[in-house]
C-alpha cells in the first residue's frame, strides 16, 4: 500500500476512535507510521510501549523529532 495512502488511513482510523491517543509530539508522518506498523506487526504491545519506543527512535535519529 502506498505510504501517504496508509498515512490517511491511520488519521481516518484515529480520528474516527477516539480512544487512541497519540501525544502531539508523535503525530507527524514517520511517527504514526512507526507506531501503527509496530502495533499492526505486535512488536508493540501497548499504545504506551509503542510511544516509548518510537521516543527512543527519536533519541536515535531514526524518526525526525520536529515538535515544537
């Protein structure tokens, strides 16, 4: 599936559930991609595992962190 198709499928999915919630911080494109990829794939576990991890992509460089 096309990344920016998948990416407007995961903001339609999170806007339509409530629910979820994903910090400011890691609503850019590379994070939600990250986060849904890994809970789709269970690496993640949690939505609360999913962040942590996605926090320490960041440290790392892997996903921009540009929230300001």
């Amino acid at each position: 599936m096309p990344r920016k198709q998948e990416y407007a499928e995961t903001e339609a999915f999170l806007k339509g559930n409530a629910e979820v919630q994903i910090p400011p911080r890691f609503r850019q494109e590379k994070a939600v991609e990250y986060i849904i990829k890994g809970l789709k794939a269970r690496e993640f576990i949690t939505m609360e595992q999913a962040i942590f991890k996605c926090e320490e992509a960041m440290t790392r460089g892997e996903i921009r962190d540009d929230y300001i």
